[in-house]
C-alpha cells in the first residue's frame, strides 16, 4: 500500500497553480543574462511557457545550458523558418477519426484527453495542435467512446494530450470507469510527463485506480536527461513502480540536452535503477520552431551502439522516428 497522504490531491494542484508563466521570473530566479530575458518574452508570444518549481529546482543558476533549462527555455531560435519542419509533422489530423481520437497504428487508438500540460517543453511535437477543436465535458467524448466500441479490433487504448494526469482523480476515474465497459479492451497505455515535472501528482488515489482497473496498464514517462530523475521525482516514480504498475520510458533526442554519450547513459541507468524500462529513443518530430533541437541521425546511430557497449540490453531504447502514414514507430538505420 501506498501511504502517500491523501492531502496530496490538493497539493499537486496547488503546485500548478505556482508554476512559473513569466519568462521575466524564470531568467530572474536563475540568475541568467537580461539579453536572454527579453528574447525568451518574445518566442514565449509562439508558445506560452510553462515550469513547474519542482522542475526549476533542478536547474543550475546561472548555465545557460543547463540540460531541464534548455527543454523550457523560449528562444528567438524558435521564430527561424525551417525547411520541412511544419505545424503538424506527425499527421495526427489525418488520423483523427472522430473528436478527440487519432488511430494511427492496428490494435490501438489515441484519445487526446486534454490540451493541458504541467510544462511547455520548447520541443513539443503538438505545440500547435488545434485542442480547443477536441472534446471537454465526459459526454462529449461518448462518439469516441462509440468508435471503441464499435471496432472489436481495438484492445489497447494510449491516454495523451496534453498530459492526461493533468485530469483530477475524479474526472480521470470517470474516463476509466467508461474504458473499463468496452468488453474487448484490454489494456491502457497513459503517457505522461507529470512525475517527471510535477511528482506529487502521483497520488495513493492515482496508484490504488489504476491498480484497480481491469485493463493491464501501462505508465510511459517521458525523461530526457538524468537530472531530471532525482529527489522528489525519483521518490515518486520509484512508489509507482513498486506498486506494480509496468513502467516505460520515452526520451527524444535534444541538442544540446542528451546528444552525448554520458548524458544519454546516465539517463538510462538512472532509469534501470528506478525499475524504469526505457522504451524508446524518439528522433526530434520536426515541428515548426524546434529545428534548434535537431540532431543528426548518425549521431543517434553512434550514441546506441556505445550505449549498446556500456550498458545490459534492457537498459538501450530502440532508437525510432515516427513517419505519418506509416503502420508502426520506425527504426533508425542507417
């Protein structure tokens, strides 16, 4: 049993609200250049930011390149006009079946949960994504509801977003309970930043829900540097798997954040020593105003076969780009 106190709830919620949204307060509080303030106002016009305290307080004053600052940080980079880099990169509108659900692979659907997050990673693939076109209300989810299940092929369900944890218990035991009647799903996959970004959102309610449910669930984190696994987040994702929940890791691969070898192994070993699995290893989605994050595939190529070297099997993800339209998550090569 987890003891997590029950006043948690409130806590996370209260610590959201404290978040930082003032590119001003962030630069101030890490002591970083005035010149670096105001160009962080202006790409902050692009794409609100967004920093919970927990995250911050894993940052070094004072270094610009600082791997958790780097992810958060607006930049005038993020203004560049890019070639082939684009407002939906992944097609996710050309798989949007009904409101709120995208089907893209056989077995499985997407449910687009909320718009919110608890952080605004700089390098987020649906930064422009249209959430205000996607349902709110839980009967305005019943047409994709009705889609499940109608396709008996379906057995898998992945909750995202946004970051569906950024729904209270209560509204995300109501989307279960209504998953939970499709006799031929099976199981649930949740993606989710917020124990990385936000740990006391992982509640004894949260745990003790989805230990009850009777699809076989899944939680995949998304870290992308060894920092960010540690104190209050290591604690609260080192209780989620002990309370025997399957849990992966997804990290993209960032310039200037893990594109080095000992970065990218602490990062695994960090999360191995978590009872973490890591997953995948995502080639930057080339959307508009992150290129700045772009890394060569050959680079990515090198940096797993010396992971491959260094580290037990289990501890490498599989390096892997999403392509629209394809039938499956794809593997570099070369």
């Amino acid at each position: 049993m987890i003891t997590t106190p029950h006043s948690t709830r409130a806590r996370w919620q209260q610590a959201l609200t404290a978040a930082i949204r003032d590119p001003g307060e962030l630069c101030a509080r890490l002591d970083l250049p005035s010149a670096i303030t105001e160009a962080a106002r202006q790409a902050a016009k692009l794409f609100p930011l967004l920093v919970p305290e927990s995250f911050l307080a894993r940052m070094q004053r004072g270094d610009l390149h600082d791997p958790l600052l780097r992810q958060v940080l607006p930049l005038a980079a993020e203004f560049d006009e890019v070639p082939g880099f684009v407002t939906d990169p992944v097609a996710d509108d050309a798989a949007r079946t009904v409101p709120g659900m995208l089907q893209k692979y056989a077995g499985r659907a997407l449910l687009i949960t909320t718009g919110a997050c608890a952080v605004h990673c700089r390098y987020c693939f649906r930064r422009h994504y249209p959430y205000a076109d996607e349902p709110r209300q839980l009967a305005d989810w019943e047409p994709a509801f009705a889609a499940l299940e109608a396709d008996s092929t379906l057995h898998e369900v992945l909750l995202s977003g946004g970051d569906p944890l950024m729904l209270t218990d209560a509204r995300l035991s109501a989307f279960l309970d209504r998953l939970e009647s499709i006799p031929h799903l099976t199981r649930l996959r949740i993606h989710t930043r917020l124990p990385i970004v936000l740990p006391s959102r992982v509640t004894s309610e949260l745990i003790e829900r989805l230990q009850q449910s009777r699809l076989t669930v899944f939680v995949v984190l998304h870290a992308n540097h060894g920092n960010e696994l540690v104190d209050d987040c290591a604690d609260m994702v080192r209780q989620l798997v002990r309370s025997g929940i399957t849990t992966l890791n997804q990290a993209v691969l960032l310039r200037g954040v893990n594109d080095e070898l000992e970065s990218l192994a602490v990062l695994c070993e960090r999360l191995i020593d978590l009872g973490v699995l890591p997953y995948y290893l995502h080639q930057l989605d080339r959307v508009q105003g992150a290129a700045h994050f772009a890394v060569p595939d050959e680079v990515g190529l090198s940096l797993i076969k010396e992971l491959r070297q260094r580290l037990p099997g289990y501890a490498v993800p599989e390096f892997v780009r999403e392509v629209a339209g394809a039938a499956s998550k794809l593997p570099v090569i070369r």
